[in-house]
C-alpha cells in the first residue's frame, strides 16, 4: 500500500496518494502528445530542414558521433540488435517500473519526482509540436544514416516505424526528434535511482543507463546528438520549475473544499475511543450499555438516576415515611 507524505519534507502533500488519482496524469499527457502528433503529421517537409539544419549545425562545430556509431550498428548486429531493444523497449519499462517502485515504496519523494517527469515532459512536447524534426534515419540515403531498426527488424516486433509494433507506426510521432524524451528520461531515471536506490549497484545503474541510451539513440539513427543535449536541457528546465509547479497545486487544491469532511474520533484519557456518540451511553462512557447496566440495580432499590442510595445505619422506618 502507498504510504502517507509526511508533511514538511520535500514536495510531500498531507493526503494520501492514490493510484485513480495519478492515473488521469499519465492519460492528459498521452493525450497532449497525440495532439502533437496530429499537428505535426502535415509538417513533414519542415521537419526535414530542421533535421538538416540541425546536422549543419554539428558539422559546423565538428559533431559528428551519429555517423561513426550508425555505421558500427549497421555492421555488427551483434551491438545493433540489442541496441535496438534497448531503445525500444527500456524507455516504455524502466521509467514506469520506477515510478510505480517510488509510488510504493518511496511515497514521500514521489510526488516530487512524478512533477519533474512531468513538468519536463509537457515542456519536450512543446518542442515536439514548435518544432518539428526529421531523425537522422528519415533523412535521404544520400545523408549515410541506415535505420538499424529497420534493417534489423525481423529480430523484434518492431516494423521501419520508429520503436513502435508492427502496425501501430501511426500511433507515433516520428518527427519528434528534438528533444530526445528516451534520453531525457534515461536521465531521470538515472537522477532517481542514484538518490534513492540505496545500494552501489543502483548508483551504477543509474550512471550507466543514461549513458548508453545517449549512444543507442545516435547510433540507431534515432537522434543527433543536439537532440541529446536538448533532452538534457528540458529535464533541468522540468528541475527547475518542478518547485514552482508544486506550490501552485497546493494552492489550487487549497481553494478547493475537500468533497468528504473526515470525522475526528475522540478519545478517553486513558487513549481508549469514546462510543458515547448515537449510543446509549453518557460522556466519558467506553462500553454501550453501560448505563442500563447500571440503572438496573438502582431501580431495584427504589433510587433513580439522580438519587443517592440511602446512608448506612439510617433507618428504614424513616426512610419509607412519607414526607409531611
């Protein structure tokens, strides 16, 4: 079960998470980058001069890791093919197995973490639909990138469309190039498991990892290294607001009145819960029925509730005489 934030530690809310509640999240952002798909679809020509300028602008500054690991991928399949599982398979997996492995069992840093991810996200899609970007493997053949996935495709269930199955290609934005998300989420997985692991081997891993997604992605012909450095970029963007994100949620959900009111339970001195409320009981009383209990022997002695039993001694005759 998820735990409770504890208030005042680092983006931690005062109420517990809830899965049907960070479910929604994860649909309004697929939501958002299928209509950045839509948009995009008509665009094609645009984002091949993008692509193109991009590929200018690595030459110029002498860039040039895309061609050398293409070529090393196309010509031994023995790094091609797992680096194409890598990139279609580890981004779809690792980043939702830490997420659920954070909502359980590191609750007090996940709300904080899922607003990162997310923040940089919904910024990374902006750049998906502003602008437009052919990969280096939809460039003309002229160009020298070959598309290992495509090449090596009869290995996994991908087809020549991206990382996606065969026949869900037009599930996917192919022109989302800049930035690269696989490499931005490498990032914060690795950020994740390196702060919160707790273990050598995780901080490795978390070291590792978006290490070689940054050569998987230029050497399958998916990116350019300046899409790298942009994922990079949008993920300290995503660090950076992630605080200002988290402030105006609280506010928001502070102007909105809580739909149940919970029901404060009170307690009796010695801790033990009060049953005195719809129960037969008086104020202070622990067990239901406590009062009949205790009515019974003073109606068989002729007393009522307010009334005193009668003092030692006294005599009876007194007592049962009428009052002049």
């Amino acid at each position: 079960m998820p735990h409770t934030e504890t208030p005042g530690t680092e983006g931690a809310p005062a109420t517990r998470l809830r899965w049907w509640t960070e479910l929604p999240l994860i649909l309004l952002v697929y939501a958002c980058y299928s209509a950045g798909r839509l948009l995009v679809r008509g665009d094609v020509t645009d984002a091949v001069n993008h692509g193109l300028a991009i590929l200018r602008i690595e030459q110029a500054l002498y860039l040039n890791a895309e061609h050398p690991l293409n070529r090393l991928f196309t010509r031994e399949p023995w790094l091609g093919i797992p680096a194409d599982f890598w990139y279609a398979s580890l981004h779809y997996l690792v980043t939702p197995a830490l997420l659920v492995w954070l909502f359980r069992s590191r609750a007090v840093h996940f709300r904080a973490a899922r607003t990162w991810l997310m923040t940089s996200t919904f910024i990374g899609l902006i750049g998906f639909t502003l602008l437009p970007t052919c990969p280096p493997r939809l460039l003309d053949a002229s160009h020298g990138f070959v598309d290992t996935m495509a090449q090596y495709s009869s290995y996994g269930w991908w087809a020549g469309e991206a990382s996606a199955p065969r026949g869900l290609g037009g599930l996917t934005n192919q022109y989302a190039a800049m930035p690269s998300l696989h490499v931005g989420w490498a990032l914060w997985c690795g950020v994740i498991l390196w702060r919160h692991g707790g273990t050598r081997l995780a901080r490795i891993a978390g070291v590792i990892y978006p290490l070689v997604t940054v050569v998987v992605v230029m050497g399958t012909a998916n990116h350019y290294f300046l899409d790298a450095v942009a994922g990079v970029a949008v993920m300290g963007a995503g660090l950076l607001l992630t605080p200002v994100v988290l402030r105006n949620t609280d506010r928001v959900k502070a102007l909105v009145p809580p739909r149940f009111a919970p029901v404060p339970v009170a307690s009796s001195a010695s801790g033990s819960p009060i049953v005195s409320d719809g129960c037969q009981t008086s104020a202070g009383e622990q067990f239901p029925g406590q009062r009949q209990q205790q009515l019974e022997p003073r109606l068989a002695s002729g007393t009522g509730p307010g009334d005193s039993p009668p003092a030692r001694g006294e005599d009876a005759e007194t007592a049962a005489a009428p009052a002049r």
